[in-house]
C-alpha cells in the first residue's frame, strides 16, 4: 500500500519514520506493508527519508497512490485538496483539526463509502475517535469534559506548581517548545475549540463552526486567581465541555474551576486527558500525550492500519458524524453554571453591600465570598450557586459603572 504524505513537517517526517523503523511490525499486524513513498514540502528538506516535492500536483496526477495523508495544516487549501482527491475515490487520513472544525460535514457528503481517517485531529496519541465511534457507540454521551491542548494545560500547571505569572508560565512553554512564537491559537481557546467541534459531532451530530460556540482563553488568569484555587480546594484547567440534556447540548471552551480530587484536575503538564460520561459505562478518563510528532504520528499509523485490514471488504462510512441529529446547540445567554468572580474594588463602607445587591437584583446567589487587603484596595472573590450566563453578564456590565471598581471584574466557570 503506497502512502503520499501531503506536508512533511514535524508530525509528516515522524510518520515517514514509524512507517519505515516499524514496517515489520506493522505489516504482521495489518496484513500489509505499509509504504511512504513521495511527500509535499513548502522547502527542500535536507535528509529526508522518503523523496520531497514542493508542488502538490506532482503527487496528485499520480495513479499509484493509495491512500493520501493530509498534514498541512490550514482550513480552505488543505479542503480544496482533499475534496479532489475523495472525488477521486482516494481514501485520506488527515490530522487537520481546523480543516475539519469548518467542512466535516462537506467531507463526510463527499467521502460517502471512500475511507476518511481523522484519528490523530483530537489529542494526538489518544484514540479518542475510535472510543466514541466505537468502544462507546451503544451510550447515550451526557457528558464531554476535556484538556485538549497541552500548551495551556502545562502554563497553568507552571502558574500553579512554581506559583509562576502568566507571563513567565508562557516564556517558560516557549523556550521548552510546548507552545509557539505566536501562541495565541493555543492560549485563547481556539484550538480546543475545533476538537471540541469534532467530538460533539460524533456524540450528538452538532453542525456548529467555532464561531458558533462560547470561547475563552486563559492570558486574564493571575496568580490571585491560584490563590483562590488552592484556598478552596480547586485547580483551575482550560476545558472543552460538551452537555446533553434532552435535546440540547452546551459547547464551551473556557478555564474551569474544578475540585482538587477530580479526575481532570489532577492532569498536569502537557497531557491530555478526555472524561466521557455515558448513560451505561458512567464516567470514563482517557489520559496520553495529546500533541507532538511521535504521538501524533502514532494515530495516523493507526489509522492506515485500519485501512490496510479492511481495504478489501465493504466499504462503509468512515467519519460516523450524525447527519440527522435531535440535538441543537444552547445559545451562549442560556448557558447554567457555577461561576467564580475576582473584584478588585476600594476598601470602604458600602462597596460590598453594593455589590451584593446587584447580584440579588439578578437572582445571583453567592456561595463563598473572600476578601484579600491591598492597602486602600481589596480584592474580593465570590463563587456562585448555579446561575445563567446572560445574568452574570449583565451584572459584569453593571460593575463596569461602578467608581469604586478598581480594574475590570474577572469572571470563570466552575465545574463540579
């Protein structure tokens, strides 16, 4: 089976790698071997392992190629590719999470029974894909909950660890390689967001696109916010959440409040970790290395061993998004949670019944409340019993007005 890797970078040169080191074993286990023939490179790169190209029409014009695997990255250039080539009836393996955030549904319209594996576009060496489509295919999922970007799980384990800024959380991720010179897709939520999207198509058949759905990054998290946390028992992690209930679903991607003793709450570093409730099996963790090129690497592999196991029997849909779905997606106002609150107001008479008023006026109720001095300043910290979001957004808008308010008001969601 010849294999065409349509962008040799760090996860395409890690497949080649696999393909070529372990071909023994991979043909013993999937009946084939499994051959990188040709690969697609912005540059010429010096020692590659399998012959580079730099234009991506040397490698579609030809007829030997059995399955293309798409590593380029982008949304609108990777698609335009892809779409030719399952026109084509070519099967593709992609782990182009962006891509398939925006035109899943497309691809899957034009896939129909060619094989489309997307395995490693969600938490890298996890098989996450498999487990829903799969190994959890026979549960209702009520519950999605999430670390799926490792870059800003390790900051705020730093932050938390090493009592660590933002700041120097970050420049600590840049200089160890976790997170990139521009690392805004990783720290404002977006790239959680898209796997996020592509899970929720597989448990509840949701057609949204990134802008559709509540995200939120983690650069406003400061060290009184840790404080806090680790005052109450709490770790705070950038979560992907996805809720059921009847025939709605939440989707959100924001820092998380949880309990110290929670699964996902003890996840460090730069792992990955994905808890799915379902209605038989109940909670389940799954935990790996979620980005990186040998991980990655690993899940595309898994994914043209299954093509090469199957390749001669009936073909069947491969990327198992639900096209006639009963679920529609909560509007962002009508979002139910516990919330947590960071004020920092002038230290004087009437500021915190103030406060409290406006929160009552909005049917907030509060659950912890603590102050921390600074002088002729305090800081004030609420949790709150389950509210909406359109009332704590307008109450954020109401303190906004307020003179005695010293900074803008920071505001997290809480998980149980």
């Amino acid at each position: 089976m010849k294999i065409a890797i349509l962008g040799y970078g760090t996860v395409g040169s890690s497949v080649a790698k696999l393909l070529l080191e372990n071909k023994d074993i991979i043909k013993a286990r999937c009946g084939q071997l499994i051959e990188p023939v040709i690969a697609l490179a912005r540059s010429k790169k010096e020692n590659a392992l399998i012959p580079v190209v730099q234009d991506v029409n040397e490698i579609l014009k030809r007829d030997d190629i059995d399955v293309f695997v798409e590593l380029m990255g982008g949304i609108d250039e990777p698609f335009r590719i892809v779409s030719e080539i399952l026109k084509r009836k070519k099967a593709v393996v992609s782990a182009n999470k962006a891509m398939l955030a925006y035109h899943r549904y497309e691809l899957e319209s034009l896939a129909k029974d060619t094989f489309f594996g997307y395995e490693a576009s969600v938490a890298g060496g996890i098989p996450i894909i498999r487990i829903l489509k799969e190994g959890l295919s026979a549960n209702n999922i009520i519950s999605i909950k999430a670390i799926l970007n490792g870059t800003t799980n390790f900051i705020l384990s730093s932050m938390k660890q090493k009592n660590s800024s933002f700041e120097e959380a970050l420049k600590q991720a840049q200089n160890l390689g976790y997170a990139e010179a521009d690392p805004s897709f990783d720290i404002n939520g977006f790239d959680a967001a898209h796997k996020l999207l592509i899970l929720s198509s597989i448990a509840y058949g949701l057609k949204a696109k990134p802008e559709d759905i509540l995200v939120e990054g983690i650069s406003k998290i400061s060290a009184e916010d840790m404080y806090f946390a680790d005052e109450f028992e709490l770790n705070i992690k950038l979560l992907g959440i996805a809720k059921a209930k009847q025939d709605k679903v939440e989707l959100r991607v924001h820092p998380t409040l949880l309990p110290k003793d929670a699964m996902l709450a003890k996840v460090d570093g730069v792992m990955n970790a994905i808890s799915i409730n379902g209605d038989m099996l109940k909670e389940s963790l799954y935990y790996g290395e979620g980005a990186g090129g040998e991980a990655t690497a690993s899940a595309v592999v898994s994914d043209l061993m299954d093509y090469a196991k199957n390749s001669n029997s009936a073909k069947i849909p491969m990327l198992g998004f639900s096209s006639k779905s009963k679920f529609s997606l909560v509007k962002q106002e009508e979002i139910y949670s516990k919330y947590y609150l960071r004020l920092l107001v002038d230290d004087k008479l009437g500021v915190l019944s103030k406060i409290t008023k406006l929160m009552c006026e909005n049917e907030i109720s509060v659950d912890i409340f603590l102050q921390k001095p600074r002088g002729k300043q305090s800081t004030l910290f609420f949790t709150t019993h389950k509210s909406y979001e359109k009332s704590i957004k307008i109450l954020l808008e109401q303190l906004k007005k307020e003179s005695f308010m010293k900074d803008e008001a920071f505001m997290m969601r809480m998980e149980d």
